[in-house]
C-alpha cells in the first residue's frame, strides 16, 4: 500500500516532533540541572503554587526526600508522576 499524501505529511510532521523532543532532552541533559528540588523549584517546575505542591505533599499525592529538615523532590519523580496524571 502506498502512503497517501497526508500520511506522509504526518509522517514528516511526527520525525520533525521527536527530532525537537531529542533535542530538548539533550539541552536539559547539558544544562547539568539539580537531580533534587526544592519546594519553590519543583513547584515551579511543575508551573503550579507552592500551596498546591504543599497539598499534594500533605495529602501523599506526591513523595518527598527528607535530608534532615530539609524536603526536597526527584526531578526525575515528579516528571514520572506527572507523566501517570495524564489522561
């Protein structure tokens, strides 16, 4: 079967997305960001308020690092979890 016209537009449209998806994934990988955030930083990772991260926190929605008296979250666990919200 031969792609139609509009299937092999997508097709470039779709290679072109994962190219720029790559690309971003490099640059945050260069950029040598924290592996661990806190409250204000995750919370502007997330683009929510420091309240709403604090509610998720004291509802468990989320999970936290404790260094001594210091919470801290994952990078790589907030973007887990926000990857599992999605609908």
């Amino acid at each position: 079967m031969v792609p139609t016209e509009n299937e092999t537009e997508l097709r470039k449209i779709l290679s072109e997305m994962v190219t720029c998806l790559n690309e971003i994934k490099q640059a945050s990988t260069e950029k040598n960001e924290p592996d661990f955030l806190t409250v204000r930083e995750a919370s502007k990772y997330l683009n929510v308020s420091d309240s709403l991260l604090r509610k998720w926190l004291f509802k468990n929605q989320i999970k936290p690092y404790r260094f001594g008296r210091c919470i801290r979250f994952s990078r790589k666990d907030l973007g887990q979890w926000v990857n599992n919200m999605a609908i």
